[in-house]
C-alpha cells in the first residue's frame, strides 16, 4: 500500500463518486478503490496520490 492514502466516506454511492472525483481533481490523486458498501453504513473509497505512483512505477522498472 501506497504511504498516504485519502479516504471518502459519504451516505450514498453518488456523494461517494462525486467526492471522490473532487478530491482527485483537488489533490492530484487517482482513485485506489472504487465506492463501497462492504462495511455496512457508508460507502467508502480510496485514492493515492498520482505522482507518487508513477515515481513508484518508475523506481520497481529501474530495479527490476
């Protein structure tokens, strides 16, 4: 798993999308997760940041 991860938790499957695309857009980030109800109450997802990712990818290409 990624260092920092973002979390959205809303009431319904639509704020969930809605406010994860926001702080995707707002943050630079990309979605880790898609929105879901699996714990019950909420709906949840997750996004990492993008440029994290691709140093990420870049770092494991040169090692391996």
């Amino acid at each position: 798993m990624d260092d920092v991860v973002f979390m959205v938790r809303a009431k319904t499957r639509a704020a969930c999308e809605r406010e994860l695309a926001r702080l995707c857009t707002l943050l630079d980030a990309r979605p880790a997760t898609l929105p879901t109800d699996a714990a019950g109450n909420s709906w949840v997802a997750r996004a990492v940041p993008a440029a994290s990712t691709a140093a990420d990818s870049r770092g494991r290409n040169a090692q391996g």
